[in-house]
C-alpha cells in the first residue's frame, strides 16, 4: 500500500531574533544576523498508511505543533520531504487542504455569530460538498455528537464540549481522506470525552478515515491508538504499539497479595517489597525480574494466598519516566 | 470567477447578518461614527468663517475635497476592513490565517470577507452630506468629462486608501510593534487629504507627489473639476493621474501582500 504520509528527515528551524523590539529594531534584525536558531523539528521520518489512527505525543515546545503545521501546509519545512495525500502540502495548498480536515483543539474554525446548521451549510460551498453526500454525512454526525440540541444555537453560545463536537463534524463534512486533530479533548469532561472518542473511532472505522492526532490525555491514546509517536526536542523518540510501548518502558508491575497470616518473613529474592499492611503486601517486580506467575508460584510454595492481584504501570507514569529520563535518547 | 464573487457574498452576508444582531449597539455605533464626521467638518467651517479661506480655498471648495475623502474612506473602510492593521494583527495572533488556510479557497477573498464594517455607512452618508453641500454652493461648469471622471476619482481614492490598510496588515506579519506608524499614513494621510495641499510645507508635498502619490487621488482632480489654476506647475495631465496612482498603490500593495503570505507561510508566528 502507498502510504498516506510519508516523511522524511523533515526540518524545521526558527530564527528567533535577538533584538526585534520596535520598527528600528526589526528592520536593523533584517540586515543583522543577530539571531538564535531554535530547532522545533529536527529530521523527523514516518509513514502513515491509509486508514490508521496514529498518537502524536510530546510534552509542550516538543515540536509537535510544529509537525502538525508542516503536515497541514501551514508552514513550509526548512529541509526534508514531506507528502501527503500524494502532494506537498504547502507547495499545492488549495488542492491539499480540500480533502483533509483539521480540528485545532483551541480554536474554532466556526464563524462566531453564526448558528452551527448555518456555518456547516457555508462550508458545504466552501468545500463544495454535492448536496446527497452533505445531507447524509450531516445526518449521520449529528446523530453521533448529539448535534439537535444546539444546531441552531450560535457558535459563541456553545460550551466547550458542544463546540468542539460542532467543528469535528466541519472538519468531516467534505469526507476527507486524512484528518489532524489536535487536543481533540483537551478541557473536556469524562463524558464528553468519552463521546468525541466514539466518534473518532467511528470515522476511521467505518470510513475508513486516516486520523492523526495529538493529545494530552493518555486516555485518548489507550482507548484510540494502535500506533503512538512520541516527539522531544524535535526528534522522534519512539514509533510502534502501545502495548510496545509500555513492554520496553514500562518499568515495574506491582503485585498486591493478601495472605492468610500475617507472616513474620515475606521477602523474595530479586523482588521488592513496595509496602506492607498486616497480611496484605506489594511487590514489584521487572519483567526483566520474573514473570507474574513464577512470583505468584514462589510464594504459594511458602505461604497461603488469600487473595492477590496484578497492576500494570500506568502509561501516563510510562510516558512520563520516557520525557523525564530521555531513556530513548 | 462566478463562485469567487457568490463565495465573497456569502462571507459578507456572514458579516452583515452578525452585526444587525445587535441593532442598538450597530445604531449607536453609525450615529457615533457620523456624528464625529460632522463635528469635524462643523469645527472647520467655524474656522474657516474666522480666516476665510484655507491656503486660497473657500469653504464649499474645501468641503468638497474633504467630503470626497471622507466618503471614500469610509467605503474603503467597509470593503476593506478584513485587512485593518489593527484588527488583521489581533486576528493573526489568534491564528484566523491558519484557518483561513486550512480552507480550499483563496486566502485574499476570505481575508477581504472576514469583515464588513457595516456601520462605517455613518461615515460615508456625513461625508456624502458635506460634499453634496459643497457642490450646491460651489458654480462648477460642469463638462461631461468631469461627470465621468468624478466617480473614477472616487474608485481610485478607495483603491488608494485600500491599498495602504494592505500594506499595513502585511507589516504586521513581521513586527505588530510599528502598527502605530502605519496607521499615521493610512488616519493621517486622510486627515491630509482632505485639505488643500498647497498649505503643506515643501518636503511634505514632495513626498506625497513622489513616494506616496496622494497629491493626484484629491486635490489635483479637485483643481480640474473645480477649475481652479494649479499652483504648483505639474504638468496640465496630473489632474488625471488618481487611476493610475490609486491602481499602482493597490497593485503594490497586493504584490506585497503575496510577499508577506509567503513569508507568513515559512516562519509562523
């Protein structure tokens, strides 16, 4: 299969002048070369195949906006390859952006005074959506994202979560083969999250749409992404699978047993004691350690289980130790 | 070209229909605007009565440079408000362009239908009202030629002053510091227009013939229509300048625009 996105040792540094105060200083900073160059994206290379639904993850400034504005055409790279859809985004604007969509988290692309139904009918022309497939793409959004309620109501009166539901549905009116989501749920409640997930989930399966989003919440990941990306300091710090992910970095499981006594000698060997409480206690163990079940066996040989469970580590701690330790470095 | 003019409808349609929502505010605002205009006007005539004329030129003469002004202005100031330094700044920052790129259709049509100032209508109807007073008192002899040059003269002031508010949006993608300075040619160079130009000094003159070719958009068009002799000796065809003048600024300035786009398009903000 041709890939959607294919990217290659993509660039993109800034020059950030030193003395850009006031006219005097701006145009002195044309002729000057008094500047520092700040690397937001530093020879980055991915393909995306059609119809995946890929995690972009980063902490902020890691250049995942950045990424994003190449890959919508906003900005044009300073070196690399970039290709999208089977074109260069920035070099054929119009012709790219009429079959993508994009949702930026903090900002809508709506116009503000005007009811939803009116704003989504404006882009219709603006897409030029043939009247059939906008009739049935708006019947079954508004079906999905609740969309009745507020359809007539002006953008700027919509809550948070009403709007955002409102500018996916813009986004995916045209059937774009590719969307850029970024921060989709960012602000948002449990339950309105949980709603936008559906959808997207809905999107990429049943139209076979190609999603690439970028999130905060970890959540959104486990419950959407096959495939995460995570970005620091402008370069690619790791591509594959969640569960990938989580194997290599996961750091330790813990297992939680309650024995029948309260025993005087719990240890293990090559194990930690995480806490204990009484009869109840916490292991935790490396998957480089042992396995789950040669603990479990280990101490059943010694003693008599009550209870016991297993908790896996926490993709957010995961993600977290990754940023803060640079173990992909 | 069909589907440019009906898109750019319907984003001004968009315009109109959110501010008549608010049909106090958008009253008060046109009375407001309209009334400034008139103060303004009114302030010079109590002036003029003391001095008797400006620089040679009686009240009705002057009221019909600074009508002709005023009211092309205004309409510039309707059509062309999307691209107000002031505004255009403020809506980059909060990442419009972005969005306007991320539609399939051209960034200056959007740009040009983001805004439409409806009640800049105030400003147009007093500036109509002072010219209309002008040419009531003032004994012109009419010609043909003149009837047919006076509205060119009107499209050339709007693309003039147009072009100016384009060159100041497309500055502030590089600085939003020196709006200020920008807006001194687009608010002063009105405010200069609307008087006779041989009250300036000599420097300034010469810049407004050469640089910025302001003295061909009002007041050389003003001496031919009001046969009036032209004290500066430019040659007998500047009165009939203001198209070419009004066309090149407003070409200029959408060079530059496509320039500063571009710009835009490989630095962000």
């Amino acid at each position: 299969m041709t890939p959607i996105i294919r990217v290659t040792n993509l660039r993109k540094y800034f020059r950030v002048s030193l003395r850009a105060k006031g006219l005097v200083g701006t145009v002195r900073g044309l002729f000057t070369g008094d500047y520092r160059l700040v690397r937001a994206v530093d020879g980055i290379s991915f393909e995306v195949q059609p119809g995946e639904l890929v995690g972009y993850l980063g902490p902020n400034g890691a250049g995942k906006s950045t990424t994003l504005k190449m890959l919508t055409g906003l900005l044009v790279p300073t070196s690399g390859e970039l290709h999208v859809n089977g074109r260069v985004p920035w070099r054929e604007r119009k012709a790219y952006v009429a079959h993508i969509g994009a949702v930026f988290g903090n900002r809508s692309t709506l116009w503000w005074d005007l009811p939803v139904v009116d704003s989504l009918e404006l882009l219709q022309y603006i897409y030029r959506v043939p009247p059939a497939a906008f009739r049935r793409n708006l019947d079954e959004f508004r079906e999905l994202l609740e969309l009745d309620a507020f359809l007539d109501t002006p953008v700027r009166s919509l809550s948070l979560g009403q709007r955002m539901r409102a500018d996916l549905c813009a986004a995916l009116l045209h059937n774009p083969d590719l969307v850029f989501l970024d921060e989709p749920t960012i602000g948002l409640d449990v339950v309105a999250k949980e709603r936008i997930r559906q959808f997207i989930l809905h999107v990429n399966r049943e139209h076979g749409t190609t999603v690439l989003l970028t999130t905060h919440d970890l959540s959104d990941v486990e419950k959407l992404c096959e495939r995460v990306m995570i970005i620091d300091h402008g370069q690619l710090l790791y591509d594959g699978t969640l569960s990938g992910l989580r194997e290599r970095f996961g750091g330790k499981r813990e297992l939680v047993v309650d024995f029948a006594e309260d025993y005087a000698d719990v240890s293990v060997d090559g194990v930690e004691v995480a806490g204990r409480e009484g009869p109840r206690v916490v292991y935790r163990f490396g998957r480089e350690d042992m396995s789950a079940s040669q603990l479990i066996s280990a101490l059943s040989e010694r003693f008599r289980i009550e209870d016991l469970s297993v908790r896996e580590p926490d993709i957010e701690d995961t993600v977290r130790r990754i940023y803060e330790e640079r173990l992909l470095e | 070209m069909l589907y440019r003019l009906d898109l750019y409808r319907r984003l001004i349609g968009v315009q109109m229909r959110s501010q008549l929502q608010y049909r106090t505010a958008f009253l008060l605002d046109t009375l407001t605007t309209a009334s400034q205009v008139v103060t303004a006007f009114l302030t010079l005539a109590l002036i003029l009565q003391r001095f008797d004329n400006v620089g040679g030129w009686k009240l009705p003469e002057v009221a019909f440079l600074y009508g002709m002004v005023e009211m092309a202005f205004g309409s510039m100031d309707m059509l062309f408000s999307g691209f107000d330094p002031d505004n255009f700044s403020l809506q980059v920052q909060r990442g419009l362009l972005d969005q306007l790129m991320l539609r399939p259709v051209d960034i200056t049509l959007q740009v040009l239908g983001s805004e439409f100032i409806v009640r800049r209508i105030g400003r147009i109807a007093q500036g109509a009202a002072v010219f209309a007073l002008g040419l009531a008192l003032l004994p012109i002899q009419w010609t043909p030629l003149k009837l047919v040059y006076l509205p060119v003269v009107f499209a050339s002031l709007v693309c003039f002053f147009g072009g100016l508010f384009i060159i100041g949006a497309t500055i502030t993608f590089w600085t939003v510091e020196s709006i200020e300075a920008v807006n001194i040619f687009t608010y002063g160079g009105t405010e200069m227009m609307a008087y006779p130009m041989s009250i300036y000094p000599d420097w300034m003159r010469r810049f407004f013939t050469y640089i910025v070719p302001a003295i061909f958009l009002n007041y050389y068009p003003a001496l031919y229509i009001l046969g009036k002799p032209d004290p500066l000796g430019l040659p007998a065809f500047a009165p009939f300048l203001a198209p070419v003048a009004g066309f090149s600024v407003l070409l200029v300035a959408a060079l530059f625009w496509q320039f500063g786009l571009r710009h835009y398009q490989s630095t962000g903000t």
